[in-house]
C-alpha cells in the first residue's frame, strides 16, 4: 500500500534555498531528497548518491554505458575486423537517457558542494560523451552530445578548483580554471545555439570563480610588502619606501 508523504511535508517546508539534503535510509544507505513545490502539487525527488540515480541495474550492470562497454570488449576479443562495432540509435538512446539522470544528478549535488561527487559523475558523462561521438552509428547520434561540453568541462573545473580552494591550495585551484578555459577556447566549433551560448557563458562563469578564489587567496610576503611599499609612497614617505624596497629585493633574490 503506498504510503501518505503528508508528515515528511509538514516537518520540511519549502524553502527555494535550502531544499536540498541528503538522508540514509534504513539499510544505511545514503540518498539526496529535493523538495519540491508547485502550486497543488507538493512532493519529494528522491535519488540514489552512488550508482545510478534511480537506483537501476541496466542488463545486469551498475550503468547502461558499462554494459555496452563491454559489448565492445566482447566484439575486439572476437577479432572481427570487417564488422565495425556501432551503437544503434535506441541504444544511444538508451545511453542518452543515463546520461541526463546523471546529470540532473550533479546538478543538485553541486549546490550541497558534494564536490567529489560532481566530479565523479561529470568524468562519467564525459566518457559517455566520448564513447557515443566515437560509436554512434548516426552522425546525429554522435553530435548529440557534442554541444554540451562547454558546461561539463565549466562544472567538472568548478569541482575540482573549489575543492582545490577548500584545501586552501589557491594556486592549484586557479591553474585549474585556467586549464579548463583554455580547453574551453580550443574546442571545435559547432552550428548548435546551445554550444555557442555555453561557451560564452562557461568562460564568463569561470573568469568569475577565477577572481573569487583569488581574492581568498593570503598575500604573500612580497606581496604585502608590496602593498606597504604603495601606500608609502602615495603618503610621500620616502624613507620607509627605499627600506621596503630593500625588502623586496632581498626576498626576491632569496
């Protein structure tokens, strides 16, 4: 018999800020919960945090992409040259489908910052995306995926630099953004409106997260001298300039 939600409602409110957590359910087992609000309808999303989302095993595998992996594996090992191995277009599709609950996924797992997670799932969809560009049978089916990599390359870096940053390693966390930028710019140029603007968007979103883990980042010693050094200057305190000066140099040549 279904069971009545109406308490859990009660006892979590709808708050457009905080409707996020994450729960264990009876076998230890760790869920996330979205709370959801739309006018008469009230109600709770519930996914799994490992595995795939619905909690499905897919012909008998943890993920649809690791069951035609191995379809793969199995027609290399027969050793069939003239037959080239090749994902229908309901298998993409099948794939497609994986790789979207996958998605919705980290979406709300980047905004409780389970940043470990976000990457992890992030590198899968980008192996999803490698693996259909390089086996679809239809040239659709390869380019399907093809115009969100600007977004999965601009989440998968925001992951990792905020972990990077949380470890207070700043300079790690910028040389990661900036990689991911420059991955960004070098990507093949597609008709999609939806690469276009994602591109955009992603460089923008990036250069953004960029200053503000910098502006987090301590001063260095030559730098706060150099900070010292302008205000003495701009008060016309010749003295202390030339002694910070000397300073700086000696830190520089050290």
């Amino acid at each position: 018999m279904p069971e009545d939600i109406g308490h859990i409602l009660k006892t979590w409110s709808y708050d457009p800020q905080n409707s996020i957590r994450k729960v264990i359910d009876a076998h230890g087992v760790e869920k996330i919960q979205v709370r959801v609000d739309q006018g008469a309808f009230q109600g709770i999303l519930q996914m799994e945090l490992d595995g795939r989302p619905d909690g499905k095993r897919p012909h008998n595998q943890a993920f649809v992409l690791d069951f035609f992996k191995g379809k793969l594996q199995e027609h290399t090992d027969a050793g069939n040259p003239e037959t080239a191995f090749t994902l229908s277009s309901e298998q993409c599709e099948e794939i497609f489908d994986e790789s979207r609950r996958i998605y919705e996924r980290y979406v709300f797992l980047l905004q409780i910052q389970d940043y470990s997670r976000v990457i992890r799932d992030t590198e899968r969809n980008m192996e999803v995306f490698r693996f259909v560009n390089q086996y679809g049978q239809k040239e659709e089916d390869r380019q399907n995926l093809e115009r969100w990599w600007p977004y999965i390359i601009r989440i998968h870096a925001h992951a990792k630099a905020q972990i990077a940053s949380q470890n207070e390693e700043f300079d790690s966390a910028v040389k990661i953004i900036r990689e991911a930028r420059e991955r960004i710019e070098g990507l093949g140029s597609l008709s999609a409106e939806e690469f276009q603007v994602e591109k955009k968007r992603a460089q923008q979103v990036l250069e953004e997260l960029e200053e503000e883990i910098s502006s987090r980042r301590p001063l260095s010693q030559s730098e706060k001298l150099k900070e010292k050094l302008a205000e003495a200057v701009e008060i016309e305190d010749f003295e202390e300039a030339a002694a910070i000066r000397d300073q700086i140099r000696e830190l520089e040549q050290t």
